[in-house]
C-alpha cells in the first residue's frame, strides 16, 4: 500500500503545519463575511473525513455483496447475545427506523447472513440473529477491514487516535445537548 500515500494533497498548510481545505477556506470566508471560518472549517473536515471512511467501508462491504448499512447491522448482530436482538432495539442503537432495520434484516436473511427466530419472553415479538454463515462472512471481512483502516489512519500515534475518538464523540455530545435545548427529540441517534 505504499503507492497508496505518495499521491498530491488537494491540501495546503497553514504556518504551524496544520492542514486545511483552501476551497473550504475560501468559501467560508465569503460566507462569514470576514469573520472567523475555523469552526466552520472544521465542520467541513469532519464531513471530508466521513464521507471519506463511508466511501471505503461501503465499497469494503458492497465488494463483498452487503451495504455499509448491512454490514453494521451484522456486525451488531455478531455481538448481540445468542439468542437474537430485536428489530427495534437494533433500530435504536444503530440510530435509523425500524422499518429500515427490517429492510436489512431482510437482506441479511434472504443472504443467509442472519434469521428471524420468535423472542422467548414475547411471542408477539421477533428476533434477529446472525447465522454461521453470516460470522464466516465477517471472520473474511476482519483482515481486510483492518488493513484498510490502518492505511487510513497511517501516521496517527494512539494518543492522536484516542484524541480524535474524543473529540468526535465530544461533539456528538455537544450536538445532543443542542436538540435537547431547541426540544427536538432523540439526539445524535436520530435519523430523520
């Protein structure tokens, strides 16, 4: 992956080395008019830095037959308890509707990745659970997922690694703290 790293930057630097985004830089100096533009700067980065890992982990799991989508849903499953996990309960912690996680389970199943099974403690309710097939699936995919996001990560120490990871999830908390103040429900798991 060496050839990976040696392309050009679409980046410049500022005098102390950090990297910014000179179109992004740009467009927010217009819009803010003169003021401040690191904040929204950084904004944008976030969503660079995203739409970047979203664009790796999608084409990871559609090269292998599953949206990124799925592929969360099954590693979910792969660390939910034996018997199974509900719909609604995966609905809630990957933070999308119901509706969309029956969708996906649907995919899973008709892929022999997952099964509906009925819930013991409900017999109005269903269960899903991944199968054998579906933690083969995720032992082929563990390698080169850690491959990929090592080269994506090239260069971070661990401290620069639990930094990011805190500050992401800082903002997160900022952001729920946000719709809890203008009273919009559900907070950063939320999907519209």
């Amino acid at each position: 992956m060496k050839q990976v790293h040696n392309s050009q930057s679409k980046f410049d630097r500022d005098p102390d080395g950090s990297l910014f985004d000179p179109r992004v830089r740009s467009a927010m100096a217009l819009f803010t008019e003169g003021e401040t533009t690191l904040a929204l700067e950084s904004a944008g980065a976030i969503r660079s830095a995203f739409h970047a890992i979203e664009r790796l982990r999608a084409r990871g799991a559609e090269g292998r037959g599953l949206s990124a989508g799925a592929l969360d849903l099954l590693i979910r499953l792969s660390a939910g308890p034996e018997g199974g996990i509900s719909i609604g309960e995966l609905a809630q912690a990957a933070g999308v509707t119901s509706r969309n996680v029956t969708g996906l389970v649907d995919t899973l199943e008709r892929d022999g990745l997952a099964e509906r099974v009925p819930d013991g403690r409900d017999r109005r309710s269903v269960l899903a659970r991944i199968t054998p097939a579906g933690l083969e699936w995720l032992e082929a995919f563990r390698r080169p997922t850690q491959v990929a996001m090592a080269s994506v990560f090239r260069g971070f120490t661990p401290d620069e690694l639990t930094r990011l990871r805190h500050l992401c999830l800082l903002l997160v908390e900022n952001q729920d703290r946000l719709d809890q103040y203008l009273g919009r429900p559900g907070g950063a798991n939320a999907q519209p």
